[in-house]
C-alpha cells in the first residue's frame, strides 16, 4: 500500500474522498480492497461472507470518511485496517461463531508442482498452522498476518496498530514462540 502513493498524495485522495468524489473513492478502493478482503476472508474463512464485509467496510468508510483527520499513509492505513477489524467483530457478534475456514478459500496456498501427495502434504501443513493461528492472541494474530501474508515491516505494523516498534518486535517473538507450541509434531513453520 504504501509503495503506492505517498503521504501528500494521500492527504489529497482524502482531501477529494471528504468531498465525496466518486474518483477518490475509486482510488482508494483500488488501493486497499485486495489486502483488505485477505484480511477479512482469513478472518471469517468465507468468501461470500468476506464479499459481503468487504463492501460494508467501503459502505463505513464512506460514512465516516469526514471524520479521518490523519495526513499520512500509515494513519490511513490503521483506519480503514480499524473499520475492517471492527466489521469483523460485528459479524461475529451477530453469528456467535469463531471462523473454521481452511487457507485454501484465503489462497494462502501456493504450490508449484501438481504432485497430488505434495498438495496433500501442503493442505495439511498449511491447515495446522492456521488452526496454530488462531489459538494466539488477538494483537499476535494481526502482527502476523500483517507481517507474514502481508509483508510489511514492523514499522509500519506498529503504525497501523498504534503500537510502538518495540512492542510489535515482542508480540511477533511471542507469537512464534506460541505457534511452535501450537504445532503438531512434524509441522514447523
């Protein structure tokens, strides 16, 4: 996200999105609905559920744009990344359920080979460490997903989750530490 505009160009899409300029909203949809909708579909573990989240969010977001006062990518970044957090904690209200979804439907899955015991092998790895995943914190699971299957950096994590550095360093510590425990035997990360 960030390697695709920069703080002042930011502040002007926001500038343009508080205007409710339908290009604005374009720009940021172009610029977060991708990331965002992994976020949610590792969340919720349904695609048509994460569809459907994924457009409330931009719904909430357009609602509520006059109300970001934020002049960076970083602060915009943890806002909409909060509005996306918060509607999924909304859907589990309403659901009363925790998610089961395997990483598959979240195409966290990238096999290079056809090899059907290696796919195999690969599923059952993958779905370990995604039931792993979910047995952490709250923070430790947004620290991973956001490092790991998003690839920032701990900066920016630390930004997004209005955390500093440092505490994004020991969440990720302990975080790993906790999938290791988690893991069956044979699994590493």
């Amino acid at each position: 996200m960030q390697d695709d505009i920069t703080d002042a160009e930011m502040v002007k899409l926001i500038e343009a999105a508080q205007k409710f300029e339908n290009w604005a909203f374009d720009e940021l949809y172009r610029l977060y609905a991708n990331k965002l909708y992994r976020f949610i579909l590792f969340k919720v573990g349904d695609q048509a559920e994460a569809d459907d989240l994924l457009a409330e969010v931009f719904v909430r977001v357009l609602k509520k744009i006059k109300t970001f006062q934020g002049t960076t990518v970083a602060a915009f970044s943890g806002w909409i990344y909060r509005v996306a957090q918060n509607m999924v904690i909304d859907y589990y209200r309403r659901q009363g359920k925790r998610p089961v979804a395997p990483l598959e439907q979240a195409k966290m899955i990238v096999d290079e080979k056809n090899n059907p015991q290696r796919q195999a092998e690969k599923s059952q790895a993958t779905q370990a460490v995604y039931e792993a995943i979910t047995k952490l914190t709250q923070d430790q699971q947004q620290v991973i997903l956001f490092k790991f299957f998003e690839g920032l950096g701990n900066a920016q994590i630390a930004k997004l989750l209005g955390k500093t550095e440092g505490s994004i360093k020991s969440l990720q510590h302990r975080a790993l530490a906790s999938l290791g425990r988690f893991l069956p035997p044979g699994v590493e990360l």
